[in-house]
C-alpha cells in the first residue's frame, strides 16, 4: 500500500477518517482501510449515516407512496424527482433495508421500469403502467439497475431483467456501422457511435453484480463495454486520439448522475480489475489535480438543484478525494 502513495502529494486518509462525515469515513474505511462491511467502525458510520448529514434531508418529505415531490415526474424533476434522489442515496451508501427507500425503489420499480422490455422510462405509460416503453433509455436504465442492486434488489425478478435489458440491447459502437432501428434504437440516445453516458452506467450497473453472480452473458457484456472505454483511452476521441471528447469529462464531480467523468471511469475500471497502459493518460490527469494538502476539489456539481447541496464547489471534496483516492489505490497496487 506504501508504494502507490509515494505518487502523492500529500496523504489525506486520515481527513476522510474525520468525524462528522461518515458516509466518507465508511467509503475510506472499505475502499482504502480494507475494512469488511461487517466491521464495527463500517457498521457504526453506516448508522451514523442514516441519521445525520445529507442523507436524512434527501429523504425528507416523501409521501406515503414512495415518491418525493410530484407523482409522474420521478425523472424530469432533475435532480429531485424520486429516481434522482434513489441514485444519490445509493452514491452516498445509503442503508437500503430502511422502509423510506425500499418504499421509493418499489415506486421506481412499479412507474419507471418497462415492464415488457425490463429497461427503465423517464416517463409512466398511461395506458399500460410502468414505464413508457418508447422512453426507455440507457443511461437511466443503468442507473436505475445499479442503483436498485446497490440498495439491495439484486434478487428481485424484475431488476434481473434490467439486467438482461443491458445485456440485450446495450450497444458499443465507435460510429463504424449505421445505427439499429427498432424499438429502443428509435431514442435520440442512440446512433452510429455509442453515448459514452449510457455506456458508462450501463457498465456500472454490472460491475456492481457480484463477480460469482455473473453470467456468462453479463461478462461478456463487461468485456466488450471495457475495450470500448479503452480505445476511446477514457477521455479521448478514439479516431483521433490527440482530442479530448468533453472537455468536460476531465472536470471531477460528485454525484454523477447521468453525466461521467475520468473519475467515475477510471474508478469503474480498476472495480472490474483493469490496469491498462490506455488508462494512464487518465491516471495522470487526476495525480495532477491532486492539491499539496493530498486533497482534489470539486470542480463540477449540479448544487442547487439536489435536494441538498453534498458539498461546496471548488473547495476540498472529501468525496472526490476518497474515489480517486481508492481508484489510485487499485491502478498501482
């Protein structure tokens, strides 16, 4: 462990050990200390979690049937409608198995999810229920699965169809073939060249199946989804490999909700168990943005549309510093 962090600038675990933040202490705890989830100190900031800082105020208000704010605009109430508010607990390591979010997660389950399909919806379907099946897009479905494993429904039939949904219909093309039609080709999401979003929380979405869980299907899924990352080198245009896609993809954020960045790539990567030569370039962006105080800031945000703001942008980010922290960790040990 000492020599990846002879890269630093400075060590700042002990600041994201700090009281008062334990949603960081217990990501640092498990992602940087090794700490199992049964552990004492993981359990305890887990608790602690759910009753203080961000969490609490995310969950304030909801009605009794599982959403927050207004019934049928759970996704264009961006970023306080019900499936926002389901990724943002999940990103903050929310305890799943509390009333409040399974409520919210079986509310997702019953108006966004496409019931023929198993993709998810931005919007319900009058006629039918669930999810209207011609808005069902990629990167909401990736969201929506890894969100809906991650809070604890990985066994639930109708999220193993989200599932097979990614497996099925998630596409990785690098505008080499024309476009697929049909339903749900039909979206503006998709086209010759895949949307780096879609791919991105598509692929999160089955990183966050348990390796002995995963299908033959799944994996190969993960693969082909990987190397589309790679010769794209992260960041890169993959046709011409001296062009940024987004300039905005290298500003470090948290949450990410429907966007990416190097960060959330990077540590998406290195999860699945990847070290790739085509990652480096990446790598060195976030080493550089590392402060002398061993911390990174927070460059992008959408504050002031959260249900709460998580932190102050362009100050010391205790969330981005713990994620590239952990990334770092896994590229170089």
């Amino acid at each position: 462990m000492a020599d990846w962090k002879k890269r630093l600038q400075a060590d700042p675990t002990a600041w994201l050990l700090e009281d008062g933040h334990p949603g960081v202490r217990r990501l640092a705890l498990t992602g940087l200390l090794d700490r199992p989830e049964s552990n004492p100190e993981v359990l305890a900031a887990g608790r602690e979690a759910m009753m203080s800082g961000v969490i609490p105020k995310i969950l304030a208000g909801q009605d009794p049937e599982g959403f927050w704010g207004a019934r049928d605009a759970f996704y264009t109430a961006k970023y306080k409608g019900t499936s926002w508010r389901l990724i943002l607990l999940a990103e903050l390591g929310a305890d799943g198995r509390d009333d409040r979010i399974r409520n919210a997660c079986e509310f997702i389950l019953a108006n966004s999810r496409d019931p023929e399909s198993g993709g998810f919806a931005f919007h319900s379907s009058g006629r039918k229920g669930g999810g209207r099946p011609s808005e069902v897009i990629p990167c909401l479905s990736g969201n929506m699965v890894w969100s809906l494993i991650r809070l604890g429904f990985l066994d639930d039939p109708r999220v193993e169809k989200g599932i097979d949904w990614i497996v099925r219909y998630q596409r990785f093309d690098d505008g080499d073939r024309p476009p697929y039609k049909g339903r749900p080709y039909e979206q503006a999401c998709w086209g010759k060249h895949t949307c780096h979003m879609g791919a991105v929380k598509s692929l999160k979405a089955l990183d966050a199946i348990p390796k002995s869980r995963r299908t033959a299907a799944v994996r190969k899924t993960i693969e082909t989804g990987v190397e589309y990352l790679l010769i794209h080198h992260i960041h890169k245009k993959s046709h011409n490999l001296a062009a940024v896609s987004k300039p905005g993809w290298l500003r470090l954020g948290f949450p990410w909700m429907y966007q990416t960045d190097i960060l959330e790539i990077l540590g998406l990567l290195t999860r699945l168990g990847y070290r790739d030569e085509r990652m480096r370039e990446a790598v060195d962006v976030l080493l550089a943005k590392q402060g002398a105080d061993g911390t990174w800031i927070l460059e992008n945000t959408f504050n002031g549309r959260f249900p709460t703001n998580i932190e102050r942008k362009g100050k010391s980010s205790r969330w981005v510093t713990a994620h590239a922290l952990i990334a770092l960790k896994k590229f170089f040990e």
